[in-house]
C-alpha cells in the first residue's frame, strides 16, 4: 500500500512539473535567408514573455486569438502580430534586417548565450570561414585567423595561447564536454590537433576567465570546439527523407600534404544522423630558406639519424631545409545521432576517434654532443595520440516550476600519452604510457524569472572522474626484453582526480535588449589521489605506498554588464574571478629534464586570478547597408583592454625529496629534485583591436592586433613572465561573387628580446636567437571557384616571399612556401 502511495504521488509530482502549461503552438522564428533566429525576445503585454531557442522555435499560447506577440531582435525590424496572423503564416514568422549594419547572431559558451548579451570577449570562427583558409590542423586553423597565438613542438602539434596564458590554463572544450584531464601539463600541449577541422561547424574562442562556467583551468580563456549537428526534418516534411554529401581532396607542397575528407548529413522526421570521415598524409616538413643574414644556418637540419641493417647510422640531409622524421598520420573519426522524440525533449549520441602515427620531436632528435654529425638520440618520439569520446546529450524545452530549458551530457573520453627515447647506438628504447580515462556529467538549466525572459537564473552542476594509469621501463630492441627499472611519469600504483562543482547566474536584461547584466558564483571541489608500488626501484617513503591525498576548493564570481546601443555603440565590462586547481600533472608528476627532476608535492594548492577587462565598439554606417545593397560603406571596430592578477601561481622550483635529500638517483645518473609549489604572484595586461570593414557588397577588409605583457611580482621586484607572446595579429583584404572567392593577408609577429623571456624552459630561449625570438610577417593568398554542379576549386600560396621564421617559443620552424590545391563536391538529394 505504502510502495502504491508513493507511485501515485511521484507519478502526480512529475504531471505537475511537466504538464503546467495551457496548449500552445510552437512558432518558428526565421532570418532573412530562411535560416533559424535564435535569441528573439518575444512578449504579449505582462501576459507572455519568452526566447526562440537554438532553432528558432518558441511555444506560444493559444488560448486567445486575438491576442497580439510582439516580435524583437537586435539588428532586425520588429513585428506585432495577432495569433490569428501567426496561424495564418502557418506558424513560420520571418524576420528582416533592420536599415543599419546587422550583426550576426552568435550563440557561445556552455549555455548558448547570445554573443551581445555576455560580457566576454568572443570570437568566432565558422565552417565556412575554416573551408576557405584551407587549415591542416584546427591549430593551424585558429593560427591563420590571427585571433589566437600558437606555439609548436613538432610539426604534429600546436598549443594554443590566450591572454599570456596557455597548456592547462587555457581551457579546451568539445561539445560541450571538456577535454582538459588530469594530466594537461603546464608547458605546452598539442591535443587541438586531434579535433577535425573538417567536420567544425564552428570555432568560439572566449577570452579571460571562464571558471564561472567551466570551473578549473579557464584561466586565459576557453576554446569551444562545436562539431556539425545533425539535421532534422520537420513536420511539414513528414514523407521526406533527405541526404546531403560532402568532401574533398588536398595536396599542400610544404610538407607534401596528402589530405581525403568526406561527410554526410542524413535527416528525416525526428532523426538525424552525421558522419565524417578525414585521413591525413603529412610528409617531412620543408621551412622556409630565405633567413636572417646573421643567422644563414639557424634551423637547418645538416644530419639525422637511419637505422640502416640494424645499425644506428648517421646520414648527411640533402636539403638542409627540409626537417627529418617530421612526417605522420591522422585519422579522424565523427558520428553523430539525433532523436527528435517530441517537441521539447531530444536526444543525442557522439563519438568521436582521433589517431595518429608516431610524432617526433624534431628538436631531441637534433641535439648534437658538440659537433654536427654526433646526435645524441636515434629515437625520440611521442606514441600515436589517442581520443576516444562518447557522449549521450539531451535537451528539454518546456516551462515548468524549475526550469524553461535544461540541458545535460553524460560522456567517457580515453586518451593514449605515450613517449618513447633512444639514444644514439644504444639497444635500449625507454618508454613511458599513459592511459587517461575520464567520465564526467553536467547539468545545465534555465529559469526565466518574469514572463518577458529578461530576467533569468541559470544554473547547473557537474562532475568529472579522471583515473589515470603509468607505465614505465626499458625495451631491448635486439632481444625485446623489457625492464621495468625506470621511473613511471604518474604514480605506478594509479592516480585519481575528482572535480565537483555548482554555479548560479542572474541575467537581466532591459525590454528593449540594450543593457545586459550578468552575475554570478561558482563553488568547486577537487581531490586527488596517487599511490606507489612497493616494487618500484626508487625506494619511497611508507605513506606513499598508503596513498597520497590532496583536497582543494575554490569560490569564485563575476559580474559583467553590456550595452548595446541602436545607434551601434558598444560598451562591455567585467569583473571576475577563476582559479585553476592542481591536477595529477602537478601533484604526482616524476619528469627529468636537463638534470633536474620533479617530484609529488602532496601541499600543492590552487593558483587563483581576478581580472577586469572593458571593451568599447562601434557600428559605422554610410548610407543604408544590408545584404544585396550594392553600394555604402560599414565597419565593425572594437578595442578590448584588460588586467589579470595572478596569485599563488604554480611554478616548479627546487625541492626536497622524500626522504629529505636533494638528489634521486637512477641507475645511470642523478637528477636535482625540484616540484611544483605555490611560489609567485604576477601581473598580466594587454590591449586588443579588431576590425571589419565592409565596402560594398563584395570587398571587406579585416583585421586584429593583440599585445600582452606579463611580469612576475616576487619581494617587490618584477621579472618576466613565461608564456607571453610578442605582439601579433593579421590584416587582410577579400573580394567575393557568386562564383569567385579571393582573399590576401598579411600575418605578422613582433620582436620579443631574450631579457623578456621567463625564467625556466616553458619558453625555449635555447631554441631561438641569441637576440630573442625575431619580428617576421608573412603574406598568404587564398582562393576558390565556384565550377558548377558542385564543385569548387581552391588555390592558396602561404609564405609567399618562402621566409625562415621560427613563432616565439616553438621548437621547431615554420613552413617555407606553401602552394594547396584542393578539390571540394557537395551532393544533396531528397526523397519520399
């Protein structure tokens, strides 16, 4: 009777919560191309207030006939119209352009917030923009738009930096699920790469401090890689089924580039599906050969190493310019399944495989002991690089007691970290794995907290568990005989990593959608947790075998206003905080380099920042212009100051092992221990300008320019920080028709002088010029033509002038002159 009771009760409970709207018809809010307007305010007196949502869609009431919805959005002409008017459109309200320059509507960030209704600054980076450039990797795609600096390792990388801030304090995110784990070091990263370009629908590159949204490691920003969606069908296409088909072919002459994508977008009534499928062929890289006359050598690569009859033999390089063993592989591997089930709740699967061959570290490879043909290493490579994702989304739309939207994913990501040395002539290979795996869960919904939406509480929850496995030893290439003598780069018994965390965020917003005004707070728990072997060779103390923990939390907020004028003005302000606890990497790393050693610090605790940044902008205008006007004049330029303050920063520096001693000591040598502590204090600040310029119809000229300065602040004195790139940016000009797409650019780096660069390694001062890392600028040429039935042909010339430069703090150079051809064919097809 009691289990009986219960039922009825849950089963009224959730009637209530779920059934408390009066029958409504849902209405589609279209552009001026016919294409979903997410973010329309729309209201009915003090009756109805409401939002279309991501595909332009809102339930109105249709209790009353005649009563009249009023129809709002920045950059387009409002509408009144009767229920009985929107019935009469069959439900399909289309919106035009107001008389001024429109602003695209952009969704961004975890809650699909409207671009002018946040106070971040946010760029993006859209399909159509990634098809045209052309990009081998999304890092290479995020470098030639000139918002982003990007540092490289080896040829099969690229580690983002954003605000003077990179590796695992720039935080990088996929559908919505986070892609930073346990073991993102500090340094640089290269794990950008292994998402498609291909298949991006687009790129949100959110600048300062996102731990209000993401918690951990948003320090500089947060980069929101968006895969293709798949599409549905609606009801008025109830007998219809419909295919579209996609690919293309590449070949890029810098490192005889072989690249093969296709993809395809199946959609019917409530159920869409999309695959995509890219392999890429990367061969050594050429760099450019027109270099510094003080420095006719630097960067060139006069010897390598071939295995040659199983014997470790130095050859001569018959082109200096060209890099050995650059060369690899990658596959990418997207598909996406969509479930209309009604309409307010949907489902969605992911997966997502990214794999590589082996990357080597041209710059280990190309240690000498003293003169040129003696090389230190036969072999130094990272293992293929593995993601795997699988991720379940849903989304509800209705309103209710709790929220008017909610959102959630529940995911699994495996990532394979695996390095492998050699030195020169000897049999013994050292190796090192790691496998990450992470499951994790978020939560998100929204409260509209008057009937107008202008007033909204949105919270959400989320959850993440990285477990983490080490193995380490030596393998005999004669005999294959392995030993397992060597220090694994995690704790060899397993290591763990919790994160837990809430937030809340009031948006208010003004009826007529000029001031926005974002608040809000974010409590977040992590643990860690490490464990030894009692057979490792190094003998650790007794509580290491019983475990290591470490517990840290953090509270952080911010506060932020817009205003977006009708007259094109713009003016953006923020507050903020955000922290970046510390994760295995630094509690429980053990890595040798250059005679030092880190090992685990169990005190280490969270590196917190508080920034302030405005941004002011403004629309300009000259005669009416709007899509199809042939003639006038408009510009977007927006100028964005900001200053973070850095405390408790995590720097490694030297330490004491666990037994007290200075030293830890394998079988061949001994190293000076050192570990990540909670050490400094630093400034960063910076300036940054965008532009666009529309003339006409067809001509647009573009550009941005980003400077940053960073100092650590340590007994009253100041230093340089690490990370910090010389100033950069890029101007370009562009032509378009129907058919002909031609576009000219110019990206450019400023000098940085050696006495800037940060103490430590993170900025590779041995790598670049005894003067610091050199000015350079590079001019780049891209093309495409429309050749009928499909198919479009694209040219490019990257590096023009075939320039040798080397991007501060990179290890290895940047490609010579570059020629791309590719060939690109579309296929659409609907049927019953």
């Amino acid at each position: 009777m009691r289990l009986s009771l219960f039922g009825i009760l849950l089963f009224f409970s959730f009637h209530w919560v779920f059934a408390q709207a009066s029958p409504s018809i849902r209405v589609s809010v279209l552009d001026e191309q016919f294409l979903p307007l997410p973010g329309v305010n729309v209201y009915a007196g003090e009756d109805f207030g409401g939002t279309t949502d991501m595909d332009g869609k809102i339930d109105l009431p249709s209790d009353k006939l005649h009563r009249v919805f009023e129809f709002s959005f920045l950059g387009y002409e409002s509408l009144s119209l009767s229920l009985f008017d929107i019935r009469r459109r069959g439900a399909k309200i289309k919106m035009l352009p107001a008389q001024q320059i429109i602003q695209e509507v952009i969704v961004v960030g975890r809650t699909d917030a409207r671009k002018e209704e946040i106070p971040y600054q946010v760029e993006k980076i859209s399909s159509e923009e990634i098809a045209f450039l052309n990009p081998q990797t999304t890092a290479h795609a995020m470098e030639s738009s000139g918002q982003v600096f990007i540092q490289r390792s080896q040829a099969g990388g690229g580690s983002p930096v954003l605000r003077g801030f990179e590796a695992n304090k720039v935080l990088l995110v996929v559908d919505g699920v986070r892609m930073n784990n346990a073991i993102y070091r500090s340094g640089h990263l290269q794990n950008a790469i292994t998402i498609d370009n291909s298949a991006l629908d687009k790129m949100e590159i959110i600048f300062g401090p996102g731990s209000l949204m993401y918690g951990s490691d948003a320090l500089g920003g947060v980069i929101h890689f968006r895969t293709r969606r798949p599409s549905i069908l609606t009801k008025d296409d109830l007998s219809y089924q419909r295919t579209k088909a996609a690919g293309y072919l590449r070949f890029a002459t810098a490192n005889q580039e072989k690249t093969a994508h296709i993809d395809f977008d199946y959609a019917r009534h409530k159920f869409g599906m999309f695959t995509s499928l890219s392999f890429s062929n990367f061969g050594n890289l050429r760099t450019g050969s027109i270099r510094h006359e003080d420095y006719p050598d630097f960067g060139k690569h006069f010897f390598y190493v071939n295995r040659i009859n199983e014997s470790d033999q130095v050859v001569k390089n018959f082109d200096p310019n060209i890099i050995p063993h650059s060369g690899y592989q990658q596959l990418d591997v997207i598909n996406k399944l969509r479930f209309q089930l009604t309409e307010k709740l949907e489902f969605g699967i992911n997966f997502q495989i990214s794999n590589s061959s082996n990357i080597s570290r041209n710059d280990k490879l190309a240690i000498t002991k003293g003169v040129p043909d003696r090389l230190k290493y036969s072999e130094w490579y990272y293992g293929p690089q593995l993601r795997v994702l699988t991720a379940l989304h849903t989304k509800w739309v209705g309103k209710n007691l709790f929220f008017n939207k909610a959102k959630g994913i529940v995911s699994y990501q495996k990532i394979n970290e695996d390095r492998l040395t050699r030195k020169f002539a000897k049999a013994q290979r050292s190796f090192q794995f790691e496998d990450v795996h992470v499951y994790a869960m978020t939560l998100d919904f929204e409260k509209w907290l008057n009937q107008r939406s202008s007033f909204k509480l949105l919270y959400g929850a989320e959850l993440n568990v990285n477990n983490v496995f080490s193995q380490a030893g030596k393998l005999n290439i004669a005999t294959n005989f392995v030993t397992h003598n060597k220090l694994t780069r995690y704790p060899s018994g397993g290591s763990e990593m919790i994160s837990k965390g809430g937030y809340g965020i009031l948006q208010l917003q003004s009826r007529d959608s000029i001031i926005s005004i974002n608040s809000g707070i974010r409590y977040s728990t992590i643990d860690l947790a490490a464990k030894y072997k009692r057979d490792d060779f190094f003998p650790w103390p007794r509580d290491f075998y019983d475990g290591l923990s470490n517990r840290n939390s953090a509270l952080t907020w911010g506060i932020g206003a817009t205003i977006n004028a009708k007259n094109g003005f713009q003016l953006r302000s923020l507050l903020s905080t955000a922290f970046r606890a510390p994760n295995l990497d630094d509690f429980a790393k053990i890595r040798e380099k250059n005679g030092f050693i880190t090992a685990p610090n169990p005190n280490i605790k969270p590196e917190h920042s508080r920034q302030v940044e405005f941004t002011i902008g403004q629309f300009f205008r000259k005669r009416a212009y709007y899509k199809g006007n042939k003639k006038g004049f408009a510009a977007n330029i927006y100028l964005t100051a900001f200053q973070t303050n850095l405390t408790d920063a995590i720097v490694v520096d030297t330490f004491l092992a666990p037994d007290g001693s200075d030293f830890i000591c394998d079988d061949e040598e001994c190293y000076r221990v050192t570990a990540s502590i909670n050490a400094d204090s630093a400034r960063i600040q910076g300036l940054s300008l965008n532009g666009i310029f529309y003339l006409g119809s067809k001509w647009k000229l573009d550009g941005s320019w980003s400077i940053t300065e960073g100092v650590i602040l340590k007994d009253g004195n100041k230093s340089p920080l690490a990370h910090i790139p010389p100033p950069y940016g890029k101007i370009g000009l562009s032509y378009k028709t129907k058919r002909l797409k031609l576009s000219g650019n110019i990206r450019f780096n400023g000098f940085k002088p050696k006495s800037d660069f940060g103490p430590g390694t993170a900025d590779n001062a041995k790598n670049t010029y005894a003067e610091g890392a050199f000015a350079w600028h590079t001019y780049n040429i891209h093309s495409s033509i429309n050749l009928g039935k499909n198919y479009s042909l694209q040219f490019a010339i990257e590096n023009i002038a075939d320039l040798h430069y080397r991007p501060f703090a990179s290890n290895i150079s940047a490609p010579g002159r570059n020629f791309m051809i590719s060939l690109r064919k579309g296929f659409e097809k609907a049927r019953k």
